[in-house]
C-alpha cells in the first residue's frame, strides 16, 4: 500500500494507512442491503413460481373436465341417459372400465393431488326472445349451463359454459 504523507495545520507529517472503521460499517452496510433485496426478489420469484404451476394444473383439470363432459354429452343420447337427464346439482368426471375407456359423470366432487374438481349442472332458462336469463324465463330442457371448478388452498380456477343438444 503507498504511503500517502499530508501535513497538518502544526506542520508535521501525518500518513494514511488503511482504511476507517467508518468505512468498513458503510460498505458493511451496502451489502446487507444489497443482499436483503435480493433475497427479497429471490422469495417473491419462488412464490409466483410456485402459483403459476398450481395454475397451469388447475387449468389442465378444469380443461380436462370441459372436455370430458363435451365426451359424455356426445357418447350418450340427450333424452335417455345423456346430459339433458342430469338433474342440476354437482359433479365429477370418471373413465369407465369400458375399452377404449369413456367419460362418465358422477356425483359429487373429487380430490386429485390436493386440487378439488367439481362440474355444476344448471338449467337454463329463456326470455321470450330466446335470450339465456339468470330467472324469470323459460327452462330449456334442450340447453344447460356447466360451471366447472378446480380450486386448491385459496385459490380457484373456474369456467362457465353451456352445452346444448346438438343432435
């Protein structure tokens, strides 16, 4: 290290070696709050991570679920045993033991992997221009409304549409 040589107001030599204690606790403290912010950024990034793959999942489940009713509704006959029969109420997909496997609708919720999936069936009602009302219409018995929930912890991904007989 040079050797810096000053002179003071007595005119002697006074030298600088080092660096303070000052100096030290300022840089010291730059640094901690450099590494708190990016500790801070690096648990926010592990947090919006972790939601966006519970997300995509529950979108993957509520996606397979529209898909499985759309199966269900299009492998059975509407007034028989289809859709149209389906009382309003809750629901929940399942694969038949059949070959190739089918969709089926059963009562009630499920629970897969710490994410709850229910279909809730409603009828619809109409106006007197043929216009989907929430009450004070027409029931359609041709048309009914699917909201189909996959939720988890206090999160929820939910879709609404309807499905009519299109046969």
């Amino acid at each position: 290290m040079l050797k810096k040589t000053n002179i003071n107001k007595k005119g002697l030599n006074v030298s600088k070696k080092g660096i303070t204690v000052v100096e030290i606790l300022v840089v010291v403290f730059v640094l901690l709050v450099a590494f708190v912010g990016i500790l801070g950024l690096l648990t926010f990034s592990l947090k919006t991570s972790s939601l966006i793959k519970k997300t995509t999942y529950a979108n993957f489940l509520a996606q397979e679920t529209i898909e499985s009713v759309r199966n269900f509704r299009d492998g059975t006959d509407w007034d028989i045993d289809g859709l149209g029969s389906l009382t309003a109420g809750i629901y929940h997909p399942e694969k038949t033991a059949d070959v190739p496997p089918k969709w089926n609708l059963v009562s009630g919720e499920e629970t897969i992997n710490n994410f709850t999936r229910k279909i809730v069936i409603e009828n619809v009602q109409r106006d007197g221009s043929d216009i989907i009302v929430e009450s004070g219409g027409i029931n359609d018995p041709e048309t009914k409304k699917i909201i189909i929930t996959a939720s988890w912890e206090n999160q929820a991904v939910e879709i609404t549409t309807y499905f009519t007989n299109w046969r």
